[in-house]
C-alpha cells in the first residue's frame, strides 16, 4: 500500500512536470515571436542565433530522448505494477535513482542558468562586433532568408511539440486511471489473501481432524486384528470340535446300526407288526442321524478351499442342472438361465451353492404346478448379483433370517419334504467366503427369489 501511494506521488510529480512543460512551450512559441519580430534586429546576432538553434536542437533531441525513456518507464511501471508485491525493494530502488535524477537535473538546471549569463555576456560582446559585422550584410542577408524558412520549419516543430504535449497529457490520465485500477486490484487482492489465509486456517483444522480420525482408525483397525485373530483360532478350534464330535458320534452310532442289523437279521421272524414298525423307526433314525453328523462335518469343512479359479457360471449352471436330470425329469421342472459373468470363484463351493438352491426350487413346489426356476444375473459396480426365483410355495417374512440358520426346518413333516436344514446354512457360508451377501425375498404361496453378491475377487 506504502508502494502505490509512492507510485500515485509520483504520477502527480509527472502531471505537475507536464504542465511545466507546456508551460515552457508556450513561453519558447512567445520567445519565437518575439524572435521573428527581433529577427532583424538579430540579423547582427546570426552567429548566436545559429549557436541557440544548435542548443534548441539538442534539448529537441533530448526531448525526444526524455519522451521514449518516459515511454519505456511507463511500460516499465505496468510490468511492475502487475508484479508489484514482488517488486517492492526494486521500486525502492528507482525511487533513489529518480532522486539522484532529479538532483542531476537540478545541476542542470544550474549550469543553463550559468550559459544564459554567458550569452548575456556574449550579447554585450556582439554589440561591440556590429561594426565589424557590417561587411558581411549581404552574406546576411541570404542567411537570413535561410533563417526564415528555419524559423518556419522551428513553428512547424514547436506545433509537433504541443500535439506530442497533448497526447503526453492524455497519456498520463490513461496512466492514472491504470493507477487507480491497479489500486483496486491490489484491495481485491488483499481480500483474497484473507480469504485464502482464512481457507488455510480451515484445512489446517479439518487436517488436525483427519489426524484424530486415521489414529480412531488405527486404533479400530488393531482392534480389528486382535479380533480377526481371536475369530481364527475360535474358528479352527470349532473346526476340530466339530471334527472330533462327529467322528465320535459316528462310532456309537454306526455300532447301534450294526447290532440293529443283526437283530433285525436274527429276530426279524419273532416280531409283529407293532416290533417290525419300531425297529424301523429305530433304522431311520440311526440314519437320519448319520446324515445330519455328515452335513455337520461338511460344514465345518466349507472354506478350506482357499484356491479362486476363473469360473464360467453359465457353464457350471448346466453342469449342475446335468447332475439333478432325473429330479428335473420326475418333476417336470422347467429351468431358464440367462447371461452369466465369468468370475474368479472357489468352484466346488459354488458349484454347492447353485446345486442347494434348484434343489430346493424343486423340492418345495406347489402340488400339481410343475416347478419354473429363473435363473439371473447382473453387474453392480464392482460386484455381481445373482438371482434364482421360483413358482413353489413361498416363504413368510417372520422366516427370512431363520432359514439360514442350520439345522432351522419350516416344515415338520420330513414325509412331505425331506432334508435336514443345512443346505441354506451351507449357501451362506459359502457367499460369505466369497465377501458376498444372500438374502430371501418370498410372499408365502407367491413363490421365493434366492438373491446374493460375489464381488469381483482376484485370483
């Protein structure tokens, strides 16, 4: 700011410079008719005259020189004014360069004050040389003819000076009014330093934030690690519980079996009616029992195919619904599969997944309605979702989440539909090892949708 009021000083010292110039030119166009009314009077004076135009002619030249260097200052003072914050010490700088000018003009001033009394002292001189001038009057004469046609050219330049003087003087209020916008832009670029300084002070506090919320974060994620791992070892210690238990179940289990063969074998033509019903209660027990031991173990092993491989699902589907001919054939299921993505999957898990669920569209069909499976797919951002929807018999919404729990049945009567309720149980485990989700969306008697996601893995 202290720059720019030194800058608009300036400006004014220029205007005040001007008027003093203009001034100075009106004074030289009334010294010059006053020389053409003394012209012959100072025809004896030709030798001065020719000495003052001489004199004229390089502060002409200067004139010039003064207006160019005015010139370049000017486009000097624009280029400094756009890098004004920048060149504040160099502005300093002129300014003592312009004083020591203007102490430099002063001394010439000084030393044109001290020739104008010298030609005072040679005017003295000339009029003592008069008489020696008289023989050269009609040399003169032909030189004061010349010295006309040079006054006329010297009118001629003095007009050129005064336009100069005009276009000067609109040259610099155009120069003032750059000033005053200059002037603006430096405010409205004080207020965009505020508002910047203001920005920073925000960052700076949503930065502090961030550091609070990456060290919450840190701090969530260790405790993450601490419970990732606890939920391994919990899951490998179930892992051999479940193993253990199920394979000492089976021994008792298979021995029961045995010892009811060979009684069934032994006593078979001893029994009645009401004997053969209860030993067979007893066998289809022992291998409902055997059943339900061996899905338990399968799903504690699902998962421990840690091998993704790029998987054709359009290609598996058809290989599934191959294996499950002759439950399609005794049903008369009707299976329609759309487009299908490739993916990078666990395959025999997968394989699980589809095999469980048309299964258990054709299971729980309603009677006399053959059963019509639909099968979709389509693309979620960086995901996929799939799709099987029935005609069968629906489930109720209190039931959503109930029948991915195992050995959860809806259905009572085994005679009617058979199953141990594992297979949904196995889907779930098997799409959260995918980083998937799987979720019902049914009305009861309306038929069941079966909808889950598979990101997009990398093998």
């Amino acid at each position: 700011m202290i720059a720019n009021k030194e800058l608009a000083f300036q400006n004014r010292e220029k205007e005040k410079r001007a008027d003093e110039l203009m001034m100075a030119n009106k004074e030289l166009a009334y010294q010059n008719k006053e020389k053409e009314n003394r012209a012959e009077e100072l025809i004896i004076a030709n030798k001065e005259l020719a000495y003052q135009n001489k004199e004229k002619e390089k502060r002409a030249e200067e004139l010039i020189i003064a207006n160019k260097e005015l010139a370049f200052q000017n486009k000097e003072k624009e280029k400094r004014a756009a890098e004004l914050i920048i060149a504040n010490r160099k502005l300093a700088i002129q300014n003592r360069e312009k004083e020591k000018r203007a102490d430099e003009l002063i001394l010439a001033n000084k030393e044109l004050a001290f020739q104008n009394k010298e030609k005072e002292k040679r005017a003295t001189e000339l009029l003592i040389a008069n008489k020696e001038l008289a023989f050269q009057n009609e040399e003169k004469e032909k030189r004061a003819a010349e010295l006309i046609i040079a006054n006329k050219e010297l009118a001629f330049q003095n007009k050129e000076k005064e336009k100069r003087a005009a276009e000067l003087i609109i040259a610099n209020r155009k120069l003032a009014i750059q000033n005053r916008e200059k002037e603006k832009r430096a405010d409205e670029l004080i207020l965009a330093n505020k508002e910047l300084a203001f920005q920073n002070e925000e960052k700076e506090k949503r930065a502090a934030e961030l550091i609070i919320a990456n060290k919450k974060l840190a701090l969530q994620n260790k405790e993450k690690e601490k419970r990732a791992a606890e939920l391994i070892i919990a899951n490998k210690e179930l892992e051999q519980f479940t193993y253990i238990a199920s394979h000492d179940l089976r021994e008792p289990l298979r021995t029961v079996s045995n010892y009811m063969r060979v009684f069934e074998e032994d006593y078979s033509g001893l029994l009645d009616d009401k004997g053969h019903k209860y030993l067979h209660s007893v066998n289809n027990a022992t291998k409902r029992m055997s059943q339900l031991i061996k899905s338990l173990l399968d799903f504690s092993r699902l998962g421990h195919n840690i091998n993704l491989t790029l998987v054709d699902c359009k290609t598996l589907i058809y290989d599934v619904i191959a294996d499950l001919e002759t439950m399609i054939e005794a049903s008369n299921a009707v299976i329609e599969v759309e487009l299908m993505p490739k993916l990078n999957l666990y395959e025999t898990e997968i394989r699980q997944v589809f095999q469980n669920l048309i299964t258990n569209s054709i299971k729980f069909h309603k009677k006399d309605t053959p059963p019509k499976i639909q099968i979709r797919s389509e693309k979620l951002n960086e995901k996929w979702k799939f799709a099987i929807s029935d005609n069968g018999i629906g489930i109720a919404p209190a039931h959503f989440d109930r029948v991915f729990d195992i050995f959860q049945r809806l259905h009572i009567n085994e005679e009617e539909y058979e199953g141990n309720g594992i297979g949904l149980a196995n889907c779930k485990k098997i799409i959260q090892l995918h980083q998937g989700e799987i979720w019902v969306e049914s009305h009861k008697g309306q038929g069941t949708t079966i909808c889950f996601t598979i990101p997009i893995l990398t093998a």
